[in-house]
C-alpha cells in the first residue's frame, strides 16, 4: 500500500473511469456484471453522467490509477437509510497489501460524511470472490443472502453473496 491516495476525479477525467472499468470486468470476470464488450458500448456522455451524479473513489499511486469503487444512496423516503457499495475493484499488484482496505473503508467514511440518515451500507460479491468476501466480513459485512445463478459467465452460473453493514 506504498504511496497510495484515495481521490475523486472530474467528470472530463470520465476516460479514467472506463479504463479502469474494463481492466476489471477482463481481469475478474465473475466479480463484475458487465462485460468488455458492454464496457466498450457506453458512451462518454454516460461515462460523465456516472461521475457526476454518483460518489466514487479512486486509489491513486504515482501516476497509475489502480484501483475505484462508488457509493450510491438509495433515494425513496423509506429507504434513504440505506446506501451501496458497487465495482469495488483494485488491480491484482496491489491486492493483499491493505489497499482493498483503504479502499473500502473510505468509501464508508465517505458515505458516512455525505449521507446524514445513513445507518447500513449493502453490497453484493461474487461467490467466487473469496478474498473480496473475507475483506467485506473482516471490516464488518454480514451475509445476509445468496442470489443463486445470478450470473452467466460463458455457460458456468454463479453465485452471488449479499452482505450488509450497519454503522
């Protein structure tokens, strides 16, 4: 985890976001619900609406992005509560040195500091996914359910783990 930051980029940085977006989806296929082709199909104009209207971080080392997530609160009156974590993802050098970590729980601060009704935070894993599992439960992630075949992935189903966090 040497040198690395936590930061926010701009809407005209959008090409940042679907770079590292398709590095993901072509390194970890199950994690991911996209694929390369669906990745390369959205537009700029999509790619800066993402930025602008949703709340993601990047962790940044040297000049490299390697790694992002996004937070997004729910928006009903009965729900507003709740937020969720989607495509956390960091590129494989920096697994298994506490960047994942970083990544996560400033995600969490982050929605904390944004979201003053926010009581619990909700992602979902890939089953396949096992040390993204054992990151979400060692920082306090429950699994409350299993969205069986919830993915095709060239024929082979996977599973998929909900998991929440009440702060």
């Amino acid at each position: 985890m040497e040198n690395v930051e936590i930061v926010e980029i701009t809407p005209d940085e959008w090409k940042t976001l679907r770079d590292l977006r398709r590095e993901a989806v072509m390194e970890s296929p199950a994690a991911f619900g996209q694929n390369e082709e669906e990745v390369d199909s959205v537009e700029e104009k999509e790619w800066r609406t993402r930025l602008s209207k949703h709340s993601y971080l990047f962790v940044k080392k040297g000049n490299a992005f390697v790694g992002m997530g996004c937070v997004v609160p729910e928006k009903n009156a009965k729900s507003k509560h709740g937020a969720n974590i989607y495509g956390l993802y960091v590129s494989p050098q920096e697994r298994g040195n506490g960047t994942g970590r970083k990544l996560l729980e400033a995600l969490i601060e982050h929605a904390r500091r944004w979201y003053p009704d926010l009581i619990k935070i909700s992602l979902i894993a890939s089953a396949t996914q096992s040390a993204a599992l054992s990151l979400y439960e060692s920082t306090g992630f429950k699994r409350i359910g299993v969205l069986e075949k919830e993915m095709n992935i060239n024929g082979t189903y996977v599973d998929e783990v909900m998991l929440v966090k009440f702060l």
